[in-house]
C-alpha cells in the first residue's frame, strides 16, 4: 500500500496545501453543530472525520510509544536506540494533547494496542540484534506514512478547529521522524533515500 513513498509525499503536500483555509471547516459541519455564530462551529464541534482521527491517531501514538519503549532497551544500533527515545518523548506529549481534545469532545479514545500494532509488537518481541533493528525501523517508515496521511486528511476535512491545529502541529514533527527513519534505514540496509528532506520539510503547515 505504501510501496511509492514519492507518491505518499505528493499525496499529503497536496491534502495540506489548503489546510488553514480548512480549519473550522463550515462545509464538513455535521448537522447537529452547535454554532458559536453563523458559520461557525462552537468550540469541540466534531464531524465523524475528527472522530475518526482521534481514534486513529491515539491508536497509533500509543503503538508508537510501547514500541519505542520497547525499542529503546533492545535496539542494537545507536541511531535505532535514539530514534526510539525520541518517539517515547513526542508521542508522549503528542498523545496527552490528543487525549485532553478528546475529552473536552467526548470521543473515547483506545488505551491498549489495537490488533495490528499488537501483531507487529508481537514479531519484534520475536527478533534481537540488526534484525530487530531493521524490522522495528521499517514499521515505523509505514507507521509515520500512515500517520502524516492521516493528519493531512484531519487538516483538510475536520471540523474541530482545535483537532486540526493540533494536526497541523503534528504533522511537520511526524515529517521528520519519517524522513530520520529512512535514514536510519538506509544506514542499517543500503537501501536508498527516497523521500527528498526539502520537499519533506517544504511540506509541513505552519499554525496560525
């Protein structure tokens, strides 16, 4: 699904070119929006896609944590153990934002690993040295393609002013551990670079 990493990056640089254009997002309202005035959804009006989102994206902050932590006591490389310490720092803080919206909207969020993340903690548990390595590296590749699509799509199609703020604040950090994750990759494999760190950085939404 994600074998065209130039694609992933053309796909979320087109998603959030528009972003703050979006954000309050008056033509994605659900129906029963309460409105703070004409046009304007009240504080913590949320749409099925900023449910949606905070779903996901809990779920995949919290994976991102367990595998760091995980990661950081069993990696043998350095640069794998230090990637791994930098996930637990922001998605720690990543997920206590996304936690604190959460409630002010009432949207349940996920507090164990879903059934995917769990599969793959599941095989690294499996694996030791460079081959732990590779494997837990390469998931996060997909989990950060994942992750910066995801954040796009909550820019442009949220209605929670606040969710998409914090998505747009997200999304240049997610862009970077990707982009440290292919490089990392690259160190441990031979395997080329191929997503462009300008055109990655180029990418990121500034919050306004």
């Amino acid at each position: 699904m994600y074998r065209n990493p130039v694609a992933v990056l053309t796909t979320i640089m087109l998603l959030s070119s528009t972003a703050f254009a979006q954000i309050g997002n008056p033509a994605g309202m659900g129906a029963d929006t309460k409105m703070s005035k004409p046009g304007v959804p009240a504080p913590h009006q949320t749409n099925n896609q900023d449910r949606l989102f905070a779903q996901l994206a809990a779920a995949g902050g919290l994976a991102e944590v367990e595998l760091g932590r995980m990661a950081s006591g069993k990696a043998e490389a350095n640069a794998a153990t230090q990637f791994a310490e930098v996930m637990v720092r922001d998605h720690t803080e990543a997920n206590a934002k996304l936690k604190e919206l959460g409630e002010a909207a009432k949207i349940p969020l996920p507090e164990t690993l879903d059934p995917d993340h769990q599969v793959v903690r599941d095989q690294l548990d499996k694996l030791s040295g460079t081959p732990f390595d590779i494997a837990y590296i390469k998931a996060q590749i997909v989990d950060h393609q994942k992750t910066a699509q995801l954040l796009a799509w909550e820019i442009s199609l949220g209605e929670d002013a606040e969710m998409q703020r914090l998505a747009a604040s997200m999304l240049p950090i997610v862009l970077d551990h990707l982009r440290r994750a292919q490089e990392i990759n690259a160190e441990l494999t031979g395997a080329a670079i191929r997503l462009p760190a300008q055109a990655m950085a180029a990418s990121g939404p500034k919050p306004q």
